[in-house]
C-alpha cells in the first residue's frame, strides 16, 4: 500500500523522486511528448521546493507556456489540456505493469496542479503529514472522468508485485465510482446542468470498452489493446497470416486525434481470417501512408509509389489502391468504408492484401454489424477531446476527421434559453473554427448531413463587439456549395441560439469521402457538431 507525501520531503525522499521522475520521463508514454515532459518535471520540482503556492492555471501558463500575464484562460486552455495529458499518461505508465525500481509514485491529483507522492509502506519509512489536496468543483472533476475515459496507450502484460495490482484496481474502482456518481447527480440536477455547461451532465463519458460486443476493431501490428478518444476497444493483431509488422512511433499523423492507431503497420503480402456471427457488417480499413519520404519532393508527391489490391472472400474492394492519392497527402488518416460484408461459408471473413508496386499495407481494421441494411450514423462533436451521449442516447465522437483550424472548449455555455428548448446545450460548449475541412468516410450510398452551429462570441454579451456581419462564411461539401455567406448570428436571430441545417441526398466522392469545407469570409468558419446518416 502507499503513503501520501507532499510537503517537507527529505533528501533522500527528494533523490527517490527524481530517480522515478527520470523514469517516467524516460518511458514511452512520455518520450514523445515534450510538452507534456516538461509540465511534468516542472510541477514535481515546484512541489519538492514547496514553492505550490505557485502552481496556479495562470502561473504556469506565464512561466512554462510563455503566455502573456493577461491571457485568458478560458480561450487559451493549454495549461488545463496538459494536465488532463499528464494525470492520462501517468495512468498509463503504472498501469501498463512497467517494472517499478523505486519506492515512490507520482500524481497528479483532480483539480490540482501540484504532485502528490506516494510510498509503498514501509516499516523504517516515517510517516510525513500530507497536506489536503484542494478541494475540486464539479466542473474539475467532470474533466478528470473525462479525461479517464480517453485513450490509454496499448498496454503492455508483464508480472507486477501484488501491491500494484491492488492500487490498480483500486484506482479503476474509485473512477467508476466517481463516474457513476456523477451520473446519479446529472440526473438529479438538470437546473445546475444549465448553469454549468462544461459539468458532469455536459460531458457524459462513456466507458471505455462500452462498444456493441458484437463489433470487432483490430489494431493491425500491435501485441497490445488499444483505447481510443471516443472510448473504443481496439484488440491487439491476430487472425493473420504473412505480411510483416512495423511501427514508426515518431511520425505525426493528421485527421485524427488517435495517430497511435496509424503507426503500427502490417505491410507485404498477407491475409486476415476473421471469425465473425452470420449477418452482414459495415468493415471499415485504416491506413496511413509513412513511408514514402524518400519520393517526396517539391516536384513530386509520390503518388503512385505504393499500389495493392484488397480482397473480401475473393471479392475485389479495393484496386490499384493508392493510400498517398486517397488520403490527399502523407501522414493523413485514410478510411475506407465498405457495406454488406459478410463471412463466408466457413464463418470466416477472409480478407486478402495483394502487392502489386512496393507493399500491400493496413493498420486498422473495424467490423460493426449492421441493422436494417443501413450503416452506423456518424456524429462528430466539433473540438471535444472524448465521447459524448445526448439526451436521445445517441453517441457522438470525439472530434475526428479534421484538418486545419482550432479546437475551442468553453468554460460557460453560449446557449440562452431553457433545458426544454435546448436539451442538448452542451453540444455548443465545443466548436471547431478557423478554416479548416472534414474528410468524412462512409460506405457507398445517399446521405443526410446536419450541420449544428450557435453564435457564442460574436456579440454583446460575449465579446462585447460583432453581432450581424461579423461572422461570415461558405461551407462547400465535395467542392459544391451549402451554404453562402451564412451567418450565424443573422440566421438565428442573436447570439447564444442554435442554428441548425440539414441537407439530403448527399453522395461521397470517387474516395468515398464527403469532404466538407468550412472557409472563411469575415471572421472565422466554425462549426458545433456533424451528423451524416444514411437517408
């Protein structure tokens, strides 16, 4: 069991701290994140000196972020965002059973911005008085269940002392605890849900692991599970034949806030023999393109370098298939969707990756059955970091398939009016703006797309300035438009109220993608939350 510490360490406590300080920062939930690095050291050092009097959301983001004094906290949310990281990838680093060398383990508790370290109980270890952990509002800890619920790097199995795996399950059980509670309360209180708009009931994270049991996502190349934003179970590879595994952990992948998924490849000549229930399944592929560096350039962009074919039961799907042209670059997310997929006689899908210039490759490979002869709604919530459930149920992802703008949470809600007029304000807390696209990917088919917008800083009782004019801007789907010079704060009739459009029969391009394109006219482009359902 462990001991808290936080104040008056001795030096030889001081030298275990920074022993397993070192060791978290030199592990790979860390190693890739500078940011998040140096906010770990820089908060571990300030509460070994005492110095916690200074670990304020503004002071750090001054001292660490290099934000002028005056920034405002609830538009530039670094600070916040990076401790939501930290406390996610400590979690994964004790939880993923890497071998403990020390005695001492490092948080970062809800609401706070100081470490607490704590011991395992020892007989020759005194007892050092802790000082009380702040206490933390709803909204506080609404983002910690958010943040427990995002997605953990694949974990490794390995042996752990018995010690740790009690303090594992002990802090899963604490976090259902407090989910579960905080659930009881949204329910119980819908007049303060109006109030605060980024609290518990305006989260509503979904558990990790609370997929359909009958869907099936393989993290192609890993030997480990996978979490991703929108709380998706991802299995480690199997049902493979041939082909040979690579894992590029240092590049950046765009469109995605799950780049884990696309480094780890499977490339060459291979098969997957999936055993799936008799029914028909939307199958979904995943591919990056990460390695054509080498026939990049400023006269070419490599195109046309990687081509295969894949095949479902013999069935060709995909020909010719070029990642770098489908994607529109290197380094972007591809997904391809594909209807009516169904095993074959033997029960078994049999999925076929045929090289015809270079290598055959995928990194993801997700089968959802599929009800009514309909494939699954896609809805989107612009700029949220996790999943997300509304009033009717219905889930929505965390923001997926961008490219280019900003995303912006807020502190207060926009939306004016009561819960009955807008049960579902909290969708309007988040938004995506600048100018910016989503390449949505869908099977083929027709489609209705429903676009949900609100005014909530243009305006007198936000920025004190704007209203009518001054925001303005052109949404294009697949390079037609829909809708010209729209404005928000004109088509609702003031700030703070919804704005909702919806267009039918809506087809995906030749790369089975519906591409919408936010551009700006005055202002900045912005966007709430994206639904696409099959008409």
């Amino acid at each position: 069991m462990f001991e808290s510490d936080t104040i008056r360490l001795s030096e030889g406590r001081q030298k275990a701290v920074r022993e397993e300080l070192r060791r978290v920062l030199d592990s790979a939930a860390f190693r890739n994140s500078k940011r998040c690095r140096e906010f770990l050291e820089y908060i571990v050092e300030h509460t070994i000196s005492g110095a916690t009097a200074t670990l304020k959301e503004r002071s750090i983001g001054i001292e660490l972020f290099h934000r002028p004094p005056d920034f405002d906290t609830s538009q530039h949310t670094i600070v916040r965002v990076t401790a939501n990281e930290v406390r996610k990838k400590l979690a994964q680093y004790y939880l993923a059973q890497n071998p403990c060398c020390g005695a001492v383990r490092i948080e970062l508790p809800p609401g706070s911005y100081s470490a607490e370290f704590k011991w395992q109980n020892e007989a020759e270890a005194a007892v050092t008085p802790a000082t009380p952990a702040p206490q933390s509002s709803p909204r506080e800890i609404a983002a910690t269940v958010l943040d427990a619920a995002t997605p953990l790097a694949p974990i490794r199995p390995a042996s752990r002392p018995p010690w740790r795996m009690a303090s594992a399950v002990a802090t899963a059980m604490c976090i259902l605890l407090i989910a579960g509670g905080l659930s009881w309360w949204a329910l119980r209180n819908p007049k303060h849900i109006a109030a605060e708009a980024t609290s518990s009931a305006a989260i509503r994270p979904i558990a990790a692991g609370a997929s359909n049991s009958a869907e099936l996502r393989i993290l192609v190349g890993s030997a480990n599970p996978y979490i991703d934003r929108s709380g998706r179970v991802w299995s480690p590879d199997r049902f493979f034949f041939g082909g040979a595994t690579i894992v590029r952990p240092s590049e950046r992948i765009f469109r995605t806030l799950d780049p884990d998924i696309y480094r780890h490849i499977r490339q060459g000549d291979f098969q997957y023999d999936i055993p799936l229930e008799a029914g028909s399944y939307e199958m979904h592929l995943h591919f990056a393109e990460t390695g054509l560096a080498d026939f990049i350039s400023a006269e070419s962009s490599g195109e046309g370098q990687r081509l295969f074919r894949v095949s479902a039961n013999s069935r060709l799907i995909l020909n010719v298939f070029d990642v770098l042209a489908d994607a529109a670059g290197a380094n972007i997310a591809d997904e391809r969707v594909f209807r009516d997929i169904s095993p074959g006689p033997d029960g078994k899908l049999h999925l076929s990756f045929t090289s015809m210039r270079s290598t055959a490759m995928v990194s993801g490979i997700e089968l959802l059955p599929m009800s009514d002869g309909k494939v699954a709604p896609l809805r989107i919530r612009a700029g949220w970091p996790g999943s997300w459930q509304d009033s009717a149920g219905e889930q929505w992802r965390a923001d997926s398939y961008f490219l280019g703008g900003n995303a912006l949470v807020r502190t207060t809600n926009p939306v004016r009016g009561s819960d009955s007029v807008t049960p579902d304000m909290a969708l309007y807390t988040s938004e995506r703006w600048g100018h910016f696209s989503y390449a949505l990917p869908v099977a083929n088919g027709r489609y209705r797309i429903t676009l949900r917008f609100c005014e909530g800083h243009y305006g007198r009782r936000n920025t004190g300035v704007g209203g009518r004019g001054s925001r303005v801007f052109d949404v294009y789907c697949n390079g037609v438009t829909l809708l010209d010079h729209f404005d928000i704060f004109k088509e609702a009739g003031g700030e703070g109220r919804p704005v909702v459009r919806s267009f039918s029969g809506i087809r995906p391009n030749a790369q089975g993608k519906i591409v919408l394109t936010f551009v700006p006219v005055v202002g900045m482009a912005c966007v709430n939350g994206i639904e696409v359902v099959e008409d």
